[in-house]
C-alpha cells in the first residue's frame, strides 16, 4: 500500500501494494502555505482527485480505533489514498468543521 501525508513529510517507508518498498516518492508537495486562503487549502483537500482521508494520527501509528479499522480495510482492498493527520494542524482541522457545514 502507497502512504502518502499530504504535508510531504511523511518518513514513513512508501510500499507498493505487495508490501515491498515501491522505490518512488509521490508525496504531495503542497501545505497550507500555498494557498490564499484556509478554504482555498479546504477546497483542494476535498475535490482533489482519489482517496483524501482526514484522520487522527496516521495509518501506521493511528490515534483511534476508527482510523485503524478504515486503514486496515482500504489496505486490504488495496485501495491508493492520501491521508491528513487532522491532529497535526488546528487550523484545517477547525476549518475543515466548518467547511462540512
């Protein structure tokens, strides 16, 4: 499976979906800093193309029993995703609340 943190600093081993190390860094590069504004930054998480998971933690080291079950399944359909450590960063995480609204 393909963890990627989309703050691109994520020092987790990239795996290909055999478990072996897939060689690449698909990291996506952008943060918070990018963007005009916080829901510009929101906009970009939510419509972006694949699989966006806003979780607690990561998925190696996952802060609730939740995150790990949805990671378990995803890997197990082997389904590509990036995730957002919500914990990391008060700012999305409070905007992100709003932004659902």
């Amino acid at each position: 499976m393909n963890l990627t943190s989309l703050f691109g600093i994520s020092n987790e081993s990239k795996k290909d979906n055999n478990g072996s190390d897939s060689g690449k860094d698909d990291r996506v590069k952008c943060t918070r800093n990018d963007f005009d504004t916080l829901d510009d930054y929101m906009r970009y998480l939510t419509t972006r193309p694949g699989v966006v998971l806003f979780i607690t933690g990561t998925p190696t080291r996952p802060h609730c029993g939740f995150t790990r079950r949805l990671c378990d399944m995803l890997a197990e359909m082997r389904v590509p995703y990036v995730y957002f450590d919500i914990m990391g960063d008060a700012e999305v995480c409070e905007g992100l609340k709003r932004f659902s609204d």
